[in-house]
C-alpha cells in the first residue's frame, strides 16, 4: 500500500465515525437546553452560540455542550450539574454511543438495556430505540397531567383539566438525513374558555370547537444537513429575533407553519432562508349545497398566504454578532417563484414582481465583549423613506427593541436576569392596500404580540438553585393605543392600533404613538420547574394580570395558578 493511500485510509477512519454519529433532526425551539447554552454564550464560555434563529439540530446542540464540557473548571457547581443532565440526554450527539440508556421496549443496540425496571432510573430512556452504522431510531412515548384554575374578573371562579399523550420520534439516516415527528393529544374537562388563555392552546384548531373536548398538535420535518449546508422541508415552531421575550420577526404567538429552509454556515458567517406557508385572515362565508337547495353550509374563507425571509449574520468572537434580514409576505396567489429563490435581494424582486407585496427589512446586533453582559437591539423597517425619517408620519413604520443580559448580577451565583424594551410604531405590520399582505398568520402577529402602536418593558429573573431545579420570575408592562369604535362598531379614529387595519386615505398624515384609546397591561408570573425523577417534570405557576382601559377607566385583574406533571419515557 501507498504512503498516500495510507494517510487516506487514516483520515477516512477518523471522518466516517464523525459522520455517521452525527444527528441531523432539530431540538424544538422551546426546549430548555437553549436556555442553558445562552447563559453559556453570555459567561464567556461559548463563543459563535448563534440563537436568532430557532431550532438547532441535534448535532449543532451537541458541539456546544461538548465545548461547554471542556470548560468544567469554570462553572458554579449547580452548572456543572447541568451540563451533565444535558450530556445525558444528548449522549449519543456527544459521545457517539448509548451506553447506560434504557429502551422500555427491549432493543438489540449496544450499550443499552431494556424492560420497564429502570422507569424511575437516573438515566436516559426510550419507549423504543434502535441503531447501527446506516440509522439511527429513537422513539419517546408523552404523558402530561395539567390542572389550573383562575379567578377573578375574565371567568370568574373556574378550572380546567387535561390529561395529554402522544409520541415522538426521531434519528438519522447515514449521518446526514435526519427525520423528526411529534403528535398529541388531549382530552379534558372544566371551562374550555380558561384553556383558550394559554397561548400555545389557543393556537390549536380544536379548542375553539364547542362540539368536542379535546386539542391536538403536530409537527414534523425532514432534514439533510451536509456540514456547511443544510435544508429542511418541515412543519415546526420556529423563532427568529435577538429579542428575550418577543421576537422581532418570527414569534410563538402563531402556530407553527409549513417552510422551506435552506443554511450556510462558515466560521463566522450564517445564512438562512425561509419560504413558510401562512394563514390568511379567517372570514365565515355562506354557499349552497347545490343550485336547486335551499340547505346552506358555512366554514372559513382562508386566503393563501406566504412569507419569504433571509438573514445574512456575521459573528465575530469577543466582539459582537450583527445581523440582516429582509422579509416579504404575500398572498392570494400560487408560490412565486421569485421568493423560492434561495439567493435574492427580496426588495428588489418584490418591485419587480409589481409592487404588489409588503416588505421588511431588520438590523440586528448582540455584544460579547464583555464576559457575563449582553448587549442586544434590533431596528425594524416596514415602511422606510429617508427623506421624512424624523418627521411624524404614518408611513415611518419602524419598530425598535434593546435588551440587556446579566449573568449572576451583583456577585447572586447561578443566577440569571434580562431586561428588554419594545417600541412599535403605528401601522407597523399593517398593510394599507390588502388586508391578507399584514405581517399575520391567521390574524395573530408574527412579531412581538403587543402589536402596532404598542411599547412594552419585560424583566425576567432566573435562578438555578440546584440540580433540576429552576425558577423564573417574569413582569410585564405593556401600553397599546387602540383604535376607537362607536356603539354601532364602526371605526371612527384609526390610531393605528390595529394590525388588520391599515391608513385609510382620509386619516390624517401624521400619527401620535399611543393615541387612540389606551390600555395598560401589567402582569407578573412566577414558574418553578422540578425533576425529582429522571424525565419526570412538575411544572407549578402562579400569574397575576391587571389590565386598564384608558377610555372607559375599566379595570380587570385576574389569578390564574397551575399545576403540571408530564414525562417522557
């Protein structure tokens, strides 16, 4: 054998196994190994922890705790107990094996053992998983037990029950195809209008079905990650925004959305492309059955809808993460060709497409220089002309936040506090020409929730105590000038106020911020989250909310608390 095929077959012996261990599927964008790894990212112990967009693959996710776990002798003792939580779950992402895992359903995979002894084990566990050098398989079975109860002005004195199961599953196939499914189900009991309050249940179709007493959810996607390119064909939750609490250009006030995505990532650069299907805005409409019939159906009339967004990201080590991204929705047409292009200047193909679409441009910027403090702001442009920038018009449709991160503030170890400020301005995400081209999916903002004509402040206190244990303390304070309505319901002040009503040509020229009529919000919210059992959480909360109308000086206040076991197994 040859010195060259000697060397050859030396590094093809140390790339496969790299490559066939690999996981390809995403972590959901609402798992708390985020959270973790961002508090890495502002202590100085990650450096190109990239979370403006959301979610990571499996893979990625493993790199970082693995990086993370190479820096033991910097973490508190209560971080060092969660890292190793998270090097558990991610075993094989990280140490390329399963050894020490359970799979309830007995299993031929090395390393692992079988059968239900090990349930209440302190150690990773499966309904069912598989693996060789071709695949891999791994398959969870979801039990949530949920009761709440609320009092106060909303609802008065009720409850509500649900009992929710489902299954996950999930793996890769030769190193690089990865494939992810999840499905629930809930049934429950007690006032459906209580459920309806959380947003993530309010999202699910079913709960507004007064004929039936259960909500489902799914999401799904396939991806090929290739190392420096990925994509992804999927229907998942996806956040986009540098923002701690609301994000800028994708949040989880909608339900999760079909895509297209496709990323190139090279040291410090990252691009990303989307092309997600939206809902238009929901309207009830009234056929008949048949020419000669006098029987009538109704249902929803949804337009087609779309958003075509990129983000072009630029980290530098130490320094600071700056990033661009250009949005376009439109609608009530097939898919454009234009914005499946995955390389394209999205304004200047919106123009030629004949100016019929709503674009958005954002900048964003997040510092590292300074171990345990983040620096964070982001400016929004819908509606951009340099000429009266400064002068109060309508169509200055601009959006600002800033933020700061803190890591263990004043010397208090294991702890975690952010402050973030959101400012929109009137019309912000409205469209004056098509209510379908808003900045909406079925009606619901796909930015911050406050909506347009809206600021906010949010601080959010987290503390890590001990091992599987946390606690997040959040307040709220959030001002709105809603548009004003007569007794009848017709509008007769638009303060731009409202996402689905655009300027009129007889508003006036200039805007206010907050005119209209205005509504204070305030809320505080208290979670405490406890694993006692590998796998087995207890979720308790308890939330207060004050919400005050300006123009009818009304005050409603209102308790709401919770209680939730759920497990994986």
């Amino acid at each position: 054998m040859t010195l060259r095929r000697l060397i050859f077959a030396a590094a093809f012996s140390f790339a496969v196994p790299s490559l066939l261990l690999a996981q390809a599927e995403n972590v959901p964008a609402t798992d708390p190994v985020y959270t973790f790894l961002k508090r890495m990212e502002v202590r100085g112990i990650l450096e190109r922890y990239r979370d403006a967009i959301l979610p990571l693959s499996r893979r990625e996710i493993g790199e970082f705790l693995l990086a993370v776990d190479q820096q033991r002798d910097k973490l508190t003792g209560s971080e060092n107990d969660w890292v190793q939580r998270y090097l558990d779950e991610f075993r094989y992402e990280v140490r390329g094996n399963t050894e020490g895992t359970n799979s309830l359903i007995s299993t031929s995979a090395e390393g692992m053992t079988s059968g239900a002894g090990r349930f209440f084990g302190d150690t990773q566990k499966y309904l069912y998983a598989a693996r060789d050098t071709n695949l891999t398989f791994f398959v969870n079975g979801l039990l949530t037990f949920d009761a709440r109860r609320i009092s106060g002005d909303a609802l008065g004195n009720a409850h509500a029950e649900f009992v929710q199961g489902g299954l996950r599953a999930r793996g890769t196939i030769t190193g690089h195809l990865g494939y992810y499914i999840q499905a629930v189900n809930a049934q429950f009991w007690g006032n459906r209008e209580l459920l309806a309050r959380d947003p993530s249940i309010a999202q699910t179709e079913a709960i507004g079905a007064t004929d039936i007493q259960n909500f489902d959810a799914a999401e799904g996607h396939v991806r090929y990650d290739a190392g420096i390119v990925s994509a992804e064909v999927g229907t998942e939750r996806v956040l986009w925004g540098t923002g701690y609490d609301q994000k800028m250009i994708m949040s989880d006030n909608v339900r999760p959305f079909p895509f297209l995505r496709a990323d190139i990532q090279y040291k410090s650069l990252r691009y990303t492309f989307i092309h997600a299907w939206l809902l238009g805005f929901p309207r009830p409409w009234t056929d008949f059955v048949s020419a000669d019939s006098a029987l009538k159906i109704k249902g929803p009339s949804i337009a087609d809808k779309y958003i075509a967004a990129h983000r072009l990201e630029l980290s530098f080590p130490r320094l600071f993460t700056f990033g661009f991204q250009e949005m376009v929705v439109y609608s009530n047409r097939a898919p454009d060709l234009a914005y499946l292009t995955p390389l394209m200047l999205l304004e200047s193909a919106q123009r030629a497409r004949g100016e019929r679409d709503n674009g958005l441009w954002s900048f964003d910027i997040q510092t590292h220089f300074t171990p345990g403090v983040e620096l964070s702001g982001t400016i929004l442009f819908d509606d951009l002309h340099l000429n009266d920038f400064f002068k109060n018009r309508f169509y200055n449709k601009n959006a600002y936040q800033l933020g700061f991160f803190l890591t263990d503030p004043v010397m208090f170890r294991n702890t975690s506090l952010m402050v973030e400020w959101t400012h929109v301005q009137p019309f912000v995400f409205s469209h004056d020409y098509s209510i379908e081209d808003t900045y909406t999916s079925y009606g619901a903002p796909l930015g911050p929730r406050i909506g347009p004509n809206s600021d906010s402040w949010f601080i959010r206190g987290d503390l890590f105590p001990a091992k599987r244990t946390t606690l997040s303390l959040t307040y709220f304070y959030g001002r709105h000038g809603d548009n004003v309505y007569d007794a009848a319901g017709n509008l007769i002040m638009n303060a731009g106020g409202d996402i689905e009503q655009g300027h009129r040509p007889a508003d006036p020229i200039t805007v206010e911020f907050l005119a209209g009529n205005l509504v204070t919000t305030q809320r505080v919210q208290l979670i405490a989250t406890y694993e006692p059992v590998y796998q087995i959480w207890v979720d308790g909360w308890y939330e207060y909310e004050r919400i005050e109308t300006g123009g009818t000086g009304a005050v409603t206040s209102n308790g709401t608390f919770g209680l939730r076991v759920r497990t994986e197994f």
